[in-house]
C-alpha cells in the first residue's frame, strides 16, 4: 500500500509541484494519473521510489515512511519496485537476456554483478520473465536490434525479475506506434492480472488510461482533482483536470 499524507515538492527553482497531495494506493490496483506536461504527474510518479525527493508531508509504503531512508534501506525499497521508462532504459550494446538479469542487481553485493556473476536461479527467473512476455526467443538478440515494442517489453520482463510488488511506468507507450501500443498496454494489464503488481502509469493518452486503468487519478497544477473509477469519468471531470473539453483519442501532455 502506499500513502501520501500532505505531500508537497517545491524545486530549487522555486516551482511548487506536489501541493498537498492525500492519496492510498492500495495493493492489486492499475492507476493510470493523467493531466497536462507540468501538472506534477512525473513528480507525483518518481517520488515513490524516492528519485525524486519530497519537500514535506509523509509518504509510507507498506507503512514504513521513505522520506528519511537511504543508503541500504533504499536500495531494498527498490528493489522491490520496478521502473518502466518512455525510453525503455536498456544497455542497447548488451543482449537482451543481460539487460533482463539486470533486474536482480539490488538482490546482489555489486563487485559480482559487474562482471555478470548471477546465481543459477536469477538466470532461470531472466528466462521466464521473457518467456512471459512472448520474447524468450529475442534473448540472445542484442537490445538495439529490437523495434520499439520489444525493446518495452525487455523493459517489463526486466522488471518482472526483480519479483517486484509495485511497477511505475513514466509514460510507457508515448513513443510507440498505435498498434505497439496496445499490445504493450495489454502486457500491463496482464501483469497486473496475473502477478497481482500494483500499477502506477502516467499516461498521456487519456482514452488508454480510462480503457487499461480501474482507477484515475487526474492532477492539474500539483493538486489532485479527481480520484475515483475510471467508469466515473466523464467530460466535466477531463475539464476539470485539462481546463478545456477534450478531442477523440486526444493525446496530451508531451
């Protein structure tokens, strides 16, 4: 579970973009935040993991408070969570099965993960991470040669080896194609289906997240202004986060 309690983040530039935020994410859900580039959704997002520090306020994951923890308590936190990146995040020179085993890191002391030392049962989980994400046959196949889609679901089968509880995804699809998309989306959901992993997403294409996500979270300006089913939503609720009416499959936010 994860909880915000009067959470507020203010940069060194002076821009506030958490103002107060209150929300329970609870274990099993898909979220998908949604509003407009600069609204905070990436700072809401990665404060999670604590990438991106907070100012004040408190927020607990599985009733332990991050804001103080560092150092090895981090390092466990994360490892427990897993992180989907618009830009697939791979090692593009390193084949796909290394790129996967990378998930397993923070299970490690470094000297031996350097130099590709994993235990036989790391390399097993690799594989089936794959596997479930309809790749094993790429895993020999250097990450640079795959198109877009398979390089996010390396992404995902990386964080599948992590055995992690909760899964953020910073805007997962925004560079695929419309087909890729779905299919891409569809492995979320499944992921979240069948594993029982929290998902978090930002998502710019709103008609996605009311289709993919059970909940909504909009933010407009760092405060949240909706919280609720995605069966709630409805146009007055998208004005409310985006300031106007939106178009059919509008995309918003990049």
């Amino acid at each position: 579970m994860i909880r915000f309690v009067d959470v507020q983040k203010t940069y060194s530039n002076g821009v506030q973009a958490l103002k107060g935020v209150n929300l329970q994410i609870n274990d099993g859900e898909f979220v998908a935040i949604i509003g407009l580039s600069g609204a905070g959704k990436s700072t809401l997002l990665r404060s999670i993991n604590k990438m991106i520090p907070i100012t004040s306020g408190q927020l607990y994951i599985d009733d332990i408070e991050i804001s103080s923890i560092r150092g090895k308590a981090l390092r466990y936190l994360r490892r427990s969570i897993g992180m989907i990146f618009q830009s697939f995040n791979l090692v593009k020179r390193m084949s796909v099965y290394n790129n996967v085993l990378t998930g397993r890191v923070g299970y490690h002391s470094t000297f031996p993960t350097l130099f590709g030392l994993f235990p036989r049962e790391d390399k097993i989980l690799a594989l089936d991470s794959l596997d479930a994400l309809g790749i094993l046959d790429k895993a020999f196949t250097r990450a640079d040669q795959l198109s877009g889609g398979q390089q996010q679901r390396v992404a995902l089968a990386r964080a599948l080896t992590q055995k992690p509880k909760l899964i953020l995804a910073d805007e997962p699809v925004a560079s695929l194609d419309p087909i890729t998309t779905v299919q891409v989306m569809d492995d979320f959901a499944r992921i979240n289906k069948d594993f029982g992993i929290t998902i978090v997403a930002n998502m710019h294409h709103v008609d996605l997240a009311l289709k993919y996500a059970t909940r909504i979270i909009g933010i407009r300006d760092g405060i949240v202004v909706f919280d609720g089913l995605s069966s709630e939503v409805n146009e007055q609720i998208l004005v409310e986060v985006y300031g106007r009416t939106l178009k059919h499959n509008e995309v918003l936010g990049e």
